[in-house]
C-alpha cells in the first residue's frame, strides 16, 4: 500500500518514500514536562499514534521516537514555585504523562529519550557545528550563526524581517545577528548545569532534538519523518535543520508532517483565558474510545474545534458502535483483509473524517451483516478504538433500557425545577457505576468499572 503524506517542506501532499525500503522512522518533539497535559498534547500525541500504527502495518520495522525534555527552564520556575527539585517535577509530570498517554490508548513510542540522559551526544553535536564553522562562542554561550547557514527559512518560508519580527527572538548583546539562536547557555548556581568546553551550562531546546536523533539513527543517516505541531515550524524545527545539515553531511529528514492546533469553542487556548482543558479531567468522564473519537474528528492538518457538541456527537457514534458490537458473535479471523478499506483511507494522508464517515456506514450495514460488523470491529481497532473492551466493562446486569429511562426521567425532574428529585436520580445511577455529564442540554452517560 502506498502512503501519501503533506510534506510540509515542500507544501504537498507526496508518496511516503522511507530511506530503507523495509523500515521507516520517525521522531516527534514530545512534551517538557513541567505540568499536566492538556488536549493540544493529547492531539499532538494521538496523530502521531495513527500514522504509528499505519507505519507498521506496512513496513517491517519502524523506529518511532518520541523525546522528553526534562530540563528547561518553565521546569526550573516550577519547580522554584513549588520548593520542589527540578528531577522531582521533571520525574512527576513525565509519569502523568504517560498514564494519560496509556489511558487514551496511546502506543508507546519505540524510544522516548529524556534530554538528561543524552547530555554528552548534546556537547559532541554542538563541538561538530563549531568545528564546521556554522557556530561561535559568546560570552559564555554558543550560538547557531544563521547568517552562514544559506537554507535557513526554507521549512517556514519565512523572509529575514519575518523571522526577526514574528517569532519573538531575543535580541541580546552576545548575538552577532537577532536570527542567531542558542545551542549552550550558561547556567548560575540555581539552574541545572552540565560541564562543558564553554563552563558549567545547559543546552538550548533546538538542540537536543537534533543530538537525540543523531545520536539514535546516526549522523550520516536521514530521518525519513519528523512530527510535531505547527506552532514548531518556526523556530524549533527550521532550527533543526539548520543544526543537522551543519553537524553532518546529509540530508536531516525527508518529509516534514505537522498537526494543527486545538481550539476551545473557536478560541485558542490558554491560562490567561482559563479554558485550557486537561486531559486528566477529559479522562475522568469519557472513555478512551470516545476521546480519541473526538480528536480525531477532523483532519489533522485542519485546527480541531473542540467544544461539547465535539464530545455528544462521538460519545452518540461510540454508544452506537459498541452497541453493534456486543451482538457480533463470530470469530474475526473467519474474514480476510477487514481492515485493508481503513487502511486504504488512512494512507491518503491520514484522513480520519474519512474513516469516521467508513466506520458509520460500516454501522449501517452492520446490523444485518456479520461481515461487516466484523469490518466495523477490525477498522475501529485499526485507529485504537476497542469496541469489545467497552462491552466486557459494562457488566450484564446493566440494562442499557433502565438507564435511559431513568436519565428521561431525571431530565423531566430538572425542567419541571425537582432538583431534589434529579439528584437521587443521579445518585442512583452513580450507584450502578454509571456517571452521568449534561452537556448542552444533553445527558450522556458512561459506565465507571472503579
Ligand atoms: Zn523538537
């Protein structure tokens, strides 16, 4: 099956050529761990994760690598904040991480390296730069000179102006030019420090990434994908080229692939709004099955708007799958090539709509046809939605028809201003393992096994 995928680098869509005709890799800039993942992180994984998993499918070997930075300086002034150290935050939040990761049915990537584990490869790639010439000391820092870099801006396609002006470069006196950005800065007595040929200091963030990749697949080796979100197009990742066509020879990755970003009801997210939405509290109250419904629900270049008509639509598709599900009684391998439909889809540039359109026609059918009740399982569990999970959770003795009833019931209860009523109603439900959340003007439920 041939793969197309948006190259980013080159503004089209084009076929997935790996360097190695059998194995693929692929590297994605994973999370600086300073404090709880929230849906952005969740799509920024999750995306990744299908193309995982489409990766593997066809190729025979696939090394996907995912990093942790776990020094920066957002970790430090959290940790400063919380007299806590910067391992103790650092430690704390890359195993929050993970357990969301894991709860919403993430793959775990083939390596995760951790910056601070990788320090010694950081200081051999920034010596190589320097040595080529595509580098100078400053006041106790190294910098990256993009003036002798002739490519830079070719990821962005940004122009010099835009480069100073949009991206927020700090200007600063040991800098020849404002474009120049920090391979090794100095660290004082309250920061994390390494020793290096340039004093006690730590890496810039652009860095490590190229190092950990370098130092995986070999610095004469192209990395065939390199992910991330598009807010890191400019800077991180057209620093990373820079840096890693300056430290070796060939080339530093063939196609460029970048989700977009998550909105909370059409506004971007953040603190100052206070609408950022955390993934532990989404995991809380809906399945896996149904969060990864959710973020996948647009196409992963487009942005996601994410609001709680997202979450009824694919908690409604969810109920109605599983539903389907329970009656399937025959044995999967009975049926040949189920999933090579989704898998047809999805290597079009991993288009996910797609899918959900392909799964809920597979549902219409599905209610006369084993085989395609079989097709439904198979694709569904193809983007890691587990159909059959969900109906081994909800005990028999649960009777889908009561719930219903009593939630209609509960809903007359609150229109006609019975709050009492509607609260033991709740508490009942509660009792059989079923939570319950009133999203605009609906109630959806899901059954809790704690
Ligand atoms: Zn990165």
């Amino acid at each position: 099956m041939t793969i197309k995928i948006f190259n980013t680098i080159n503004r089209k869509k084009e076929i997935f050529r790996p360097v190695k005709s059998n194995s693929a890799s692929m590297y994605v800039c994973g999370p600086t761990v300073y404090s709880h993942p929230h849906i952005g992180n969740a799509r920024a994984a999750l995306v990744p994760d299908i193309l995982f998993r489409l990766l593997r499918r066809t190729y025979q070997t696939v090394t996907y690598i995912r990093n942790i930075t776990d020094v920066d300086d957002k970790i430090s002034d959290a940790a400063f904040k919380q007299n806590k150290t910067v391992y103790e935050i650092s430690e704390s939040f890359i195993k929050i991480y993970q357990d969301n990761m894991t709860s919403l049915g993430i793959l775990e990537p083939t390596l995760q390296p951790r910056v601070t584990d990788n320090m010694p490869s950081i200081i051999t790639t920034i010596k190589k730069i320097l040595k080529n010439g595509f580098a100078y000391v400053s006041d106790n820092h190294v910098l990256f000179d993009t003036s002798k870099y002739k490519e830079y801006g070719k990821l962005s396609k940004r122009t010099l102006d835009e480069m100073i002006d949009g991206a927020r470069i700090e200007i600063a006196d040991y800098k020849k030019s404002p474009r120049d950005f920090i391979l090794w800065k100095p660290s004082n007595e309250n920061q994390p420090g390494w020793e290096s040929p340039w004093g006690m200091g730590r890496p810039g963030w652009h860095i490590e990434c190229t190092a950990m990749i370098k130092n995986i697949i070999g610095d004469d080796c192209t990395l065939d994908i390199h992910g991330g979100g598009n807010d890191l197009i400019f800077p991180h990742h057209e620093n990373e080229i820079a840096q890693g066509s300056c430290m070796s020879s060939s080339k530093y990755c063939n196609y460029w692939f970048h989700n977009g970003i998550v909105l909370v009801n059409k506004k971007k997210m953040s603190k100052s709004l206070g609408n950022v939405i955390l993934l532990d509290d989404l995991l809380k109250n809906n399945s896996s099955n149904t969060l990864r419904l959710a973020l996948l629900s647009a196409h992963y270049r487009q942005p996601l708007n994410w609001s709680d008509s997202t979450l009824i639509e694919s908690n409604n598709l969810i109920k109605k799958f599983t539903s389907l599900a329970k009656s399937y009684t025959g044995d999967i391998s009975d049926y040949d090539d189920l999933d090579h439909e989704v898998v047809g889809i999805l290597s079009d540039d991993l288009n996910t709509p797609e899918v959900i359109k392909y799964l809920s026609e597979l549902a219409k059918g599905a209610k006369t046809s084993q085989r395609d009740l079989a097709c439904l399982i198979v694709s569904a569990k193809f983007i890691g939605l587990d159909l059959l999970a969900n109906n081994k959770v909800l005990p028999k003795s649960i009777d889908e028809d009561l719930i219903k009833s009593l939630i209609d019931e509960r809903s007359k209860a609150r229109s006609s201003g019975d709050f009492k009523k509607a609260d033991e109603i709740r508490d009942k439900l509660l009792s059989m393992g079923i939570l319950i959340k009133d999203l605009e003007g609906e109630t959806v439920w899901d059954y809790n096994s704690d």
